[in-house]
C-alpha cells in the first residue's frame, strides 16, 4: 500500500503553489496524539494490522453529531473494533488532552463524551486553531477504564473529526480494592489478594541529546539530533514513523 504522509504546510512556513511531494489539503486535518488515540497507537505501531489508518491517523472525518470511533468511515471501522482490547494509558483524574493539527480548520467546537455522555466543551468561535492545541479535561466523575471520544468540530464544513481514547482514569482502572485487615483475633491466615491488572508498557523514554527515533515518547523541551541538525520538543508526543522533526518544524518540534 502507498504510504499516505500529510505535512503540515503551514508549520513548514512554505506556500500552497510550492511543488512538493504531499497530499492535498483535503486529506490533511488532525488527532489526538496524548495521550495516545486509537489511531495514534496504529500509527505508531503498538497496535498491529490496524489497515489504512496507520498512515493516516489525521484522516477520521465525518458529519458532525457523530459518537462513532471511526466517523462513519468504512475503511476506518477497526477504530470501532471493541474485540482488540485497545490498550489503555493509566491518566489521573484531569487530563491535558493534545491534539496535533496538519490542517488548521478554523473551528467552532471541541468536545469530549464518555458513554455518551457530554464532559466538556471548548467553544473557539470560528477561529483558527495553532498547530498543537491542549484541552485539560476534568474526568473526576468517571474513574477505571473509560473510553472517550474527543471530537473537533470544524465551523466552516458539516464535517467533525473524530478520535477514541482509552484511558484508566485515577491510575486504577479494574484494580480490586485492598481487603480489609482481619481483626487481632481472627486466624493468622493471610488474606488473599487479586492480582492488578496489568497495563501496556510504555514507549521508551528519550535519551538526552540522543538521534531522532519513531517509537519514542518525548516530552515538552527534550533535545534531539535529526540529519546533523538539532531540534528541542514543543510538544509532549510519541514520535511516528516518517514525521521527523525536520517534517514537523514549528508543530512539534523547534529548531536549535
């Protein structure tokens, strides 16, 4: 399958006549990269045999008023594929969502659901969203492991994109509560405790000063050497395969 890459022109400061070798704006738009959206973990790799989404995890767009992993999009429906036990990142109660534009739409609404139910709302008016935009969203009333749709509203279209995250939210997701200690009389038998459930590991950490690699989660002001040139981190992320620093300019990272 030919691969589909969007580059965000704007981040790369160049203008919509230069000659280069991208797709059109049309299948360029955005996702949420942390914590990790479904069609992030595709992209990256943690999640095997995920089809066409891998290469375009921006790509999930439908009509607006959706509440479906996959827009609508039948070629996107493994989104949607409860049976694959997506991994989950273990989150506390507010989380900072971050989503990564490589079409900035300008936008009318953000909004994020948990089983249909409405958690916030992020009205931007019609304006043109940066090429990074972060929501913290208060999840305090849905603790354990939660699915949540974040959708991006665009003001200017009937279209939405769409992204699911799983998440264990609070850090405990199915643990079983600690059994309470027996009283000083009671037998000496030790009580018996489930085991907790275990998560995904995470993507490595960066090593300072190290070279660029996919698969690597960088955090806000690491510093990598990419083609001889270095570059810091504007934004926490796991990097993707072909989205090198020298792609993403100004989006995700900043050069030095």
């Amino acid at each position: 399958m030919r691969r589909k890459i969007a580059y965000p022109l704007v981040a790369l400061g160049m203008t919509a006549g230069a000659t280069v070798g991208v797709v059109s704006p049309a299948s360029a738009h955005g996702y949420v990269s942390s914590p990790p959206s479904r069609q992030a973990l595709c992209a990256s790799g943690k999640v095997a045999d995920c089809g066409a989404i891998q290469f375009e995890p921006q790509s999930v767009e439908g009509p607006k008023g959706l509440k479906s992993c996959d827009g609508g999009l039948a070629g996107f429906s493994v989104l949607g594929d409860e049976s694959r036990n997506w991994p989950a990142t273990t989150v506390g109660s507010s989380v900072q969502f971050s989503w990564v534009l490589t079409a900035r739409h300008r936008t009318s609404t953000w909004e994020y659901y948990v089983g249909g139910t409405k958690v916030a709302t992020i009205d931007d008016g019609g304006a043109q969203p940066a090429a990074v935009v972060n929501h913290t969203i208060n999840l305090s009333k849905f603790p354990g492991r939660q699915k949540v749709l974040a959708v991006w509203n665009i003001a200017d279209t009937p279209n939405a994109f769409y992204n699911c995250v799983d998440l264990n939210v609070g850090g405990g997701g199915n643990t079983p509560a600690e059994p309470t200690k027996p009283p000083t009389a009671a037998p000496t038998k030790a009580p018996t405790v489930a085991p907790k459930p275990t998560t995904p590991p995470a993507a490595p950490a960066a090593p300072a000063g190290g070279s660029w690699a996919a698969g690597t989660a960088y955090k806000t002001g690491d510093v990598v050497t990419f083609n001889g040139a270095k570059y810091q981190c504007r934004q926490s992320h796991t990097a993707l395969s072909s989205w090198e620093p020298s792609i993403y300019t100004l989006a995700l990272w900043l050069p030095l």
